[in-house]
C-alpha cells in the first residue's frame, strides 16, 4: 500500500516527517546537465537506467536533455515507465518465462522496446512471444565483457546467437549489449579506464566478427557512472546506460581520479533525511532510520556535511551516531541528511521523493516503479 508522503509543498526541510527521500533539486538538476553536456560533446547517446531512479517524472527530465531514452531491468519497471509515456525503453537484461515475455510483447505496441538475450533458448522463447503477439521485436545479444554474470562469449557463440536472430522473421537483431559493471567501483582511476579497456576491445572484435557475415549494430550499449568517459573515449559504444549518476552515492564518492582525489563532477543528490530520537549517552545518539531506511550493501551511510559524526551501526529501525568530545552533539529532534552508501535499494524503499530547493519542499514526486520486480 502506498503511504501518504511525508511533505508538502512550501515545507520547511526540518519539518518533513522523517525518514523521508530527499532529492537536492539544485544538485539533482547539475548531474543531468553535466551527463547531458559529456554525451553531446562525446558523440554518443544516453540511454539512462532507470533502476536507479524508478521514476517517469526523471526519466521524462533526462530525456528533455537529449537522453534517448531508458534502460530497466525487469518488465515491470519496463511497464511502469512506458505507461508513464517514456516512449524508447531497453530490457537490458534476460527474461524467462512465458508470462513475462507475453507482458513484454504487449508493450511492443505502446512503446518502442528491447530486449537482452544470451541463450538460444531465449530466441525461441521470444519468438514465440513474439508470434502470438503479433509484433516483431528487437533483440541484443550481452556479450561478457568482464562482469562475470550474464553474457555469452564474444566469437563464434556470440555471433551464433546473432544471426540465429537476424534469420527469425518474428524478431530484429538490434546490437550488443556490453556492460562492466564491477568496473564502476573499481576505485583508482587506472583500474577503472584498464578494464573499460578490455571490454572496449573485446566489444570492438565482436563487432568485426559481425561485419565479416553481414550483421551491423545498430545499438552498442553499456558503460555507467564509475566509467562514463572511458565509454565515450572508446569509440565503441553508441549508447551510454548510466544511471547512478543522478543522484550518486557515499559508495561512488569513494572513486578517486587521475590525481589520486576522490572528486567528481557529480553532486550528491539523493539523501535520507533521519530525526534523532534518542541521547542515550556521551558520545552516541540514535537516529529513526535503520536498515527498513537505508541499503548498507556498499557500506553504512555518511552523515552529511558532519565529518565528526559516524553512523557506527544500524537495525531494522535505528541508526546509531558516534562521535568524540570535542563536537557539538545532535539535538534531540534534529533533522540530518545521511548520504546512503548504495543509492538504487534505498530509493526501492520510499513511496515518494521530497524535492528540496532553498531549504523548502518544491515538490513531491512518486516513487512509480518501487517494488517493481518481475
């Protein structure tokens, strides 16, 4: 069940009932333009992940930036945003089962979609789906680039794959999808440009393996916000799929650069915005937001512009704050932004985002594809 936003607009910040999503519009607003303005100089096109952001409204924003359109995970997400008028979407990722591929099918007719394989029992799969729905649809073969978890190889099983598409009259073979994702949190800048290296080439050998038996491709997609401008720089890919970006995360703040600093030209965005509840001694206060509040699979959050005060630990619904005797210690009631470590599965944990500008909600906007799963 949905639950009441926690806001309303012309609210002061430090009355926004806690936890709550908070989206710094100013913030918000300066990743967009800055992704938008490396893709136009780049030559290549966003396709952003809505994973991240699981959200119409920003996917309505990015695109009103030249993004050309969306990437999901799952058909669910997929159907979310297409109802919600995103009009270009990529499945970039494997689906099984005849009832989530019928679902898919059908939204061949509202939207402009496609789909990741990597088995030749998919083909079929979707062929089938595809016959019974009376629509052709558009096929991209994942290739293993690094990521170690979907893909087929690339060479004669990839290119297998492809044309086994391309000869299907119900199906249209569209690219290749070639995602590094453990590359994004790689954390020197050498690590991360090395890896992007080796999937650039093994993507670029696929793609010369495909020309010399006649198959072109018209989408080459992968790349994220950890590794955006080694994509870009490769020549290989076309599309871009960050997604993180728009909000950004303590995990990604963790990222160092060239020069060995931890600096991006990405604010951060997205915060949970927590109420201390208790001062149960020198040293330790307790916030209402926990695990139910935060993901903590890339580490605790951070406490905001507050360096001297730690998150040390967390359950279901308490974070519990250290910090030493020389600080000022929160106030029992005071509100605090906390920079969640993972920023995807903490937005799969609110109904709604609170946008903040000038330290006033300016807008309230749902969460549409929270929980969307299958």
């Amino acid at each position: 069940m949905q639950q009441p936003p926690p806001a309303t607009p012309g609210m002061p910040e430090d009355e926004v009932d806690t936890p709550a999503l908070l989206i710094d519009l100013d913030a918000f607003e300066h990743n967009l333009d800055t992704m938008a303005a490396a893709v136009q100089a780049g030559g290549i096109k966003l396709r952003a992940h809505a994973k991240t952001h699981k959200s119409p409204v920003i996917a309505h924003l990015q695109m009103a930036r030249g993004a050309v359109g969306q990437c999901v995970q799952k058909v669910s997400e997929a159907e979310i945003l297409a109802w919600g008028g995103v009009p270009d979407i990529l499945v970039s990722n494997q689906i099984v089962g005849a009832a989530k591929l019928a679902r898919f099918a059908a939204l061949s007719r509202i939207a402009r979609m496609a789909i990741c394989v990597d088995h030749p029992a998919q083909v079929a799969a979707l062929e089938q789906a595809a016959s019974a729905a009376g629509q052709r649809l558009t096929v991209l073969v994942e290739i293993d680039v690094g990521m170690g978890r979907c893909g087929v190889p690339a060479g004669p099983e990839a290119v297998a794959l492809c044309q086994r598409i391309a000869a299907s009259p119900h199906l249209r073979f569209g690219g290749l999808q070639a995602y590094n994702g453990r590359a994004q949190h790689l954390r020197s800048h050498a690590e991360r440009r090395a890896a992007i290296s080796m999937a650039a080439e093994t993507t670029a050998r696929c793609i010369d393996d495909l020309r010399r038996h006649g198959l072109a491709c018209a989408i080459v997609g992968g790349g994220g916000t950890g590794t955006y401008p080694f994509e870009i720089a490769s020549g290989v890919y076309t599309e871009l799929q960050a997604g993180s970006y728009c909000f950004m995360d303590a995990d990604y703040s963790r990222n160092l650069d060239a020069d060995g600093t931890a600096t991006s030209p990405f604010r951060q965005a997205l915060f949970v915005l927590a109420t201390v509840m208790s001062r149960p001694g020198p040293g330790i206060a307790v916030v209402d937001a926990g695990h139910k509040a935060y993901a903590v699979d890339s580490g605790l959050p951070l406490v905001w512009q507050r360096p001297d005060i730690q998150v040390s630990g967390a359950s279901d619904e308490h974070g519990k704050l250290v910090f030493g005797s020389e600080t000022s210690p929160p106030a029992l009631g005071e509100k605090l932004r906390l920079v969640p470590g993972h920023c995807d599965p903490t937005v799969d944990r609110y109904d709604w985002y609170v946008g903040i500008r000038k330290g006033r909600v300016e807008c309230l906007w749902p969460v549409a594809a929270r929980g969307a799963a299958t």
